[in-house]
C-alpha cells in the first residue's frame, strides 16, 4: 500500500555486527552505517531495534474500487496527471490493479487512499476527496467503480483487505520508468500481449500487474531526513514502479513461470530502454532473482555500500554466511539483458 511521502521518519536504529557488536546508528552515530543500511538490505549486520518520529493520524478515506477493463486508456491517463500533481496534492495515494485471471480475463482495481482530514467531510463512493482525486471522480471519464469498499477506516483495516489469496506460489519482477501517458500506454499494450498468451494455460492462476507513482516529491521529502543510497536522487522527474505478481499451484510449473516472467520484463525492458524511459532503479521488496537492485542504486552508492562493509563487517560475515537476499559482491554484475523483444 502506498504511504504518505515523507511522514515516516526512522530516527535511529540498533544494529549487531558480524563480530557480535552492537552498535547505534542515526545521523550523528555511525551515520555512514546508518545511511547504508537504508537500501543495502541484509549485507552489513542486523537490525534489532528501529526507532520511529510518530506523528498523529486520524482514519483515511480509500479502499478498493473495481471498473470494468473498457477505458484503460483514461484510467492510464488519469494515473499520469495524478502522479504529476501529488506535489501540490500530497494527501493522495494511489495504486493501479490490472489483474489477468485465468477464465475471466482483466479486471480494474484501483486502490485510493486519502491522507488528509476526513472530519466532518462526508467522502464516499459518490464523493471522492477533491482536488485529489479529481481524476478518478464518478463524474470523471473513468465513471463509477461497479464495485467498492471504500470508507473512512484506519490504516489496519485498509490494508488487510489487501492479502493475498492462500496457497499459492508468487513470482515478483519489477521495472522502473519516467511517467509519461504515451510511454505508459505502450507498456500496458505490451502486458496486454504477453499475459493474454498465458492466463488460459493449465499452469496459470492469475497475474498482477500494480502501477505506483513514484514522485520526485517522494526523492525530497526522504533527503530532508537525511541521505539514504537508494539514487533516487539521479532522477528530476516524476517515474512510475510497475509490480509483476504471477501466481501459480504446483512446483512441476515454477521453471515456466520464470521462464513467463523474464519474457515479459525483458520485453518491458527493451522497450523502455528503446525510448529512453527505464530507470536503472529497481524496488528490492519487488525484484525478481534474476534482477540487480543493488546496482540499479547506480556505482557511487554501491561504492557507499562496501564502504560500510569494510568498516562494519570486514570479514563479510553477512554476505558469505547468511544466505537469501541481495548480496553486495553480486552488485552491477546481474545486469544481463534478460530475453524479449520490443
């Protein structure tokens, strides 16, 4: 679930080392340490305490609403002007479901949420918080959703609606690339290819394709907290993270999912490369194995990165011992095209 850009603040954190240590780091204490561990996931030591700025918030406004997949093209335009204007807009949150379901085919859902103070408002599913959502208004060209669950609720409740179904097995790739509609409508015309080929076959249960904003005003807002080695910080424009979720059942069918999802990122991945719009910058939480996050936060920061594990843990207990995650030595060398064509 998106969350309000720049409200969390993680003050400080308690980490053990390699050697057992356990050290402070904040912007004052060990800040390098503190800086890399923003990004650098389980390569430098681990974190047993996390210290939070709380700040207060009342209930939101947001939940899911579902359309009908006829009018792609406005809820992909309105996902751009959105994303361009959260600046001036920040109590918005916003992300776009496309989901390809085996034996249905493609539904909308798009997932709001409203940050501000819903006081005495009386937002609803005929009254969307405005300016914010002014886009995705019923009287806007989207039109109403034909299903939705949304309210004024807290933030617990809006996110458990957002599990899962159980007992499958998941595949996550991720891309990055500037929020432009004509670049957007190319890439959601190349899923629309890809994923119809497939959501009929025995080994496929659905696929889920998220579309997130990602702001410069997001970039701002965590630097006035202090520095982090994410490299978001390369980019002056406004940039979009898209999520691949395939689902499947059965581990006879996992190489045929991977082999699934690499066509499709690779094919995302050469044409954004082809009109200039990937990014380098890949979400860990959402790469697939095969892809490098690490190297995507661009050289100078992985430089920052081993500079920390030179410091901090020097015999490289956490990349050579404790196996799972991206690991630091592998950083800038997974970079292989994976396989597609424009």
């Amino acid at each position: 679930m998106p969350f309000p850009a720049g409200e969390l603040e993680m003050w400080a954190s308690e980490v053990v080392l390699g050697n057992g240590t356990i050290v402070q780091a904040n912007n004052r204490t060990n800040p390098d340490l503190f800086t890399a561990l923003k990004g650098s996931s389980n390569n430098l030591g681990i974190v047993t305490r996390f210290d939070f700025i709380a700040f207060k918030q009342g209930n939101l406004w947001g939940g899911a609403a579902v359309y009908n997949a006829t009018n792609a093209v406005e809820h992909l335009k309105a996902f751009v002007q959105f994303t361009d204007k959260l600046a001036e807009r920040p109590f918005g949150s916003l992300l776009l479901l496309w989901t390809y379901v085996k034996g249905t085919g493609l539904s909308f859902t798009n997932l709001y949420e409203y940050t501000g103070d819903v006081t005495g408002k009386g937002f609803s599913p005929s009254k969307f918080p405005s300016p914010e959502f002014d886009e995705f208004a019923p009287t806007s060209p989207i039109g109403p959703p034909v299903a939705n669950t949304l309210r004024e609720a807290n933030l617990s409740s809006l996110t458990a609606e957002l599990n899962a179904p159980p007992n499958l097995s998941n595949i996550f790739a991720t891309i990055t690339f500037t929020n432009n509609l004509t670049v957007l409508t190319h890439v959601a015309k190349i899923l629309n290819e890809e994923l119809n080929k497939y959501k009929d076959q025995d080994f496929f249960v659905y696929a889920g394709v998220q579309f997130q904003p990602l702001p410069r005003l997001f970039t701002d807002e965590g630097l006035k907290k202090g520095p982090n080695v994410l490299g978001l910080d390369r980019y002056t424009d406004n940039n979009v993270f898209l999520l691949l979720d395939i689902a499947w059942s059965g581990a006879q069918n996992d190489a045929k999912i991977r082999e699934v999802t690499a066509e499709v990122i690779g094919r995302l991945q050469g044409y954004l490369k082809s009109v200039n719009a990937l990014k380098e910058f890949r979400y860990l939480n959402y790469a697939y194995q095969g892809q490098d996050p690490l190297g995507g936060y661009g050289a100078a920061n992985v430089e920052k990165i081993k500079a920390a594990s030179r410091k901090y843990d020097p015999l490289h207990v956490f990349q050579k011992l404790v196996p799972g995650g991206f690991k630091l030595a592998d950083a800038g060398k997974m970079a292989a095209p994976l396989p597609g064509n424009v």
